[in-house]
C-alpha cells in the first residue's frame, strides 16, 4: 500500500458505492417551495423559487418562479444543477491577492468602505 507524507493511504480501504444509491434513486426528486428575501437591500424583493433535491447523486438545483408581467426577464435556471462544496472556503480581503495597494480612505470594515488604488504604490516600495 501507497503512503503519503503523512502516513495516510493514497485512495481509501472502502470505496463509496455510487451506483447502488444512483439504482435505488434513480428519478427520485425532493422538490422544496422556497422564496429569497432581499427586501433590505435598495430595490430588493422576495422572489418565489423551487429548489429540486436529486437523491441519485446528491445534486440541487434552484429554479426561479416569474410571474407574467412581473417585470424580470424569463431565466429558467437560478442555480443549474450542480453538487454543493461540504466545505466553503472565505473569499480572500478585498487587496490581498492584487498586485496593486489599495488605500481605506473611508470605514472601518470590509463591506461600508470606499477604497482607491494607490497612484503612487507606496507601500510596495523597499
């Protein structure tokens, strides 16, 4: 058996039978009436959605309900069909992974704060 660095098999003992759960599920849908609720934000509103479970492989996808003459533009699909990450990675600070400096000039947090890039690349500057 194959051991990386840190002792740990390379593939595991036991493999996850996928087909066995894609037979037993095979057109075996959850389906879910939900809404978004973004009435806090400037024009913001409670949209209607469907969201679909699809038991054969662990996949979701979320489709939006329009009303006629509501106004929105006809999009089938909210979320196409795809599997959800078990594990979210943060998005980075605004200017971490820029080559540029940008300066706070106003706020104090990440999100009510206005950023300019620095003309003059001060702080990169040795």
């Amino acid at each position: 058996m194959q051991l990386d660095e840190g002792n740990h098999p390379l593939k595991p003992a036991v493999k996850h039978d996928t087909l066995k759960q894609f037979l037993d599920h095979d057109r075996h849908v959850l389906r879910f009436y939900c809404y978004w609720d973004d009435r806090e934000n400037l024009y913001g509103d409670a949209r209607e959605m469907v969201l679909h479970y699809f038991l054969a492989d662990d996949t979701i996808e979320i489709k939006e309900i329009n009303f006629r003459n509501s106004g929105r533009d006809a999009v089938p699909m909210f979320i196409r069909r795809t599997k959800l990450p078990k594990v979210v990675e943060p998005l980075p600070v605004l200017g971490a992974v820029t080559p540029h400096t940008l300066l706070n000039v106003f706020g104090s947090d990440g999100w009510n704060c206005y950023f300019i890039n620095d003309p003059l690349n001060v702080s990169r500057q040795v």
